[in-house]
C-alpha cells in the first residue's frame, strides 16, 4: 500500500516515473491486506524456524538455551530478543493502526515452547483485529514511542510502510540468521513460509 504525495513536486515526479504493474499479480489495495498476511504468514514462519533449531539442539544434543541466547553481534539481540520483538512489531503496529490497545507480555519466555506460544498469541490477536479500522488509518496519525522518552509521529500509511514492517522483517530476519549461523539446516523457504504461491 503506497500513500499518495501531493502538491506539484510530487505530481512532476509522478509524470517522471512509469508504473509498471505485473500481469497476474494483483497489488495490496489496504492497509489490512499489506499488513494482516504478511504478519501471519512470517511469525508462522518463525515458529517454524524454531521446531528446526529445537530439532537441531535435540540431535547435537546442545541446551537449547545456548542457541536462544546466541547473538550475531555483542550490540545485537539475542534470539530469544528477537523473537519477542517481531512479534511486538506485529501485533503493537496492526493495534495501533486499529486504533486499539496491544496486549502487553511480559518478556520472561526461556524456552523454544514458550517462544512458540508468544507467537500463538500474536498471531491470534493480530487474526481478530478490525481489518476496517486498519484501512481507516491512512491517514490518521499514529503516536508511538521511540526509546525511553521519545514518541514518534506518522501517518498510518507512512509508519506501516517505513517503520512497522521493516522493523518486522529486520527481527524476523535476524532470528533467522542466528539459527542459520549456529547450523540449523534452515533456507529461504524456511522464512518465507506459506506465501500465497501458485506452481505450475
């Protein structure tokens, strides 16, 4: 979902850049279609990477609380962090497009099982939300925080696009690659998961 610019430099750059749109490919024609299936089919994903990294510590025969405090970098998360914050992204980012309050967790998740029942949730209250209410907030300006102190302001088009989702896929993606990393046998269609894809 793309928000229209206005005024004349945007109507100039508009005139400048041709649309090209792929046959047989329809594009998202709201907020709730670019946001609702994008954030369920990748924490379904997720929590498939996490059957394979237990699977992985199961045959290694290493404690799986080895590979959830793995982290790619001292200054990053480990993956226990970034699973609880994809799913943070998902379901505070489709609640505050809604115009509802997310539920709170409690970040205390230790193990695979209870990572994959966070996960459980999100995607459930993500499923429930008022997909009207998410169109509904184009242009609405959304408040959210941004650190300890700070809030930031968008509007709801702008921080779907520029701030939720790739935040969402920045977390999903490095869950990813700490288990990729520490050898779990995870690949591309791993974290594509269950994209609406038709083979011929």
């Amino acid at each position: 979902m793309s928000c229209t610019a206005s005024g004349p430099q945007a109507l100039s750059a508009r005139r400048r850049m041709p649309v090209v749109i792929a046959q047989g490919f329809a594009m998202p024609s709201s907020l709730s279609q670019a946001s609702l299936p994008v954030f369920e089919i990748g924490l379904n994903a997720l929590s498939g990477v996490l059957d394979k990294v237990a699977a992985f510590a199961a045959a290694k025969k290493i404690d799986p609380a080895v590979l959830l405090g793995y982290r790619l970098a001292p200054d990053m998360f480990a993956l226990t962090r970034q699973v609880q914050v994809a799913c943070d992204q998902a379901k505070s980012g489709a609640a505050r497009l809604a115009g509802v309050e997310p539920p709170k967790f409690e970040d205390n998740e230790a193990t695979i099982d209870q990572l994959k029942e966070r996960i459980a949730k999100t995607v459930a209250f993500v499923k429930g939300l008022d997909s009207k209410a998410i169109d509904n907030s184009v242009d609405r300006e959304i408040t959210f925080p941004l650190g300890p102190t700070n809030k930031g302001h968008m509007k709801g088009c702008d921080y779907l696009n520029h701030f939720v989702l790739p935040n969402f896929y920045f977390h999903l993606t490095a869950s990813y690659a700490v288990a990729r990393h520490c050898g779990v046998d995870v690949g591309k269609r791993d974290f594509f998961g269950a994209i609406p894809i038709r083979r011929s």
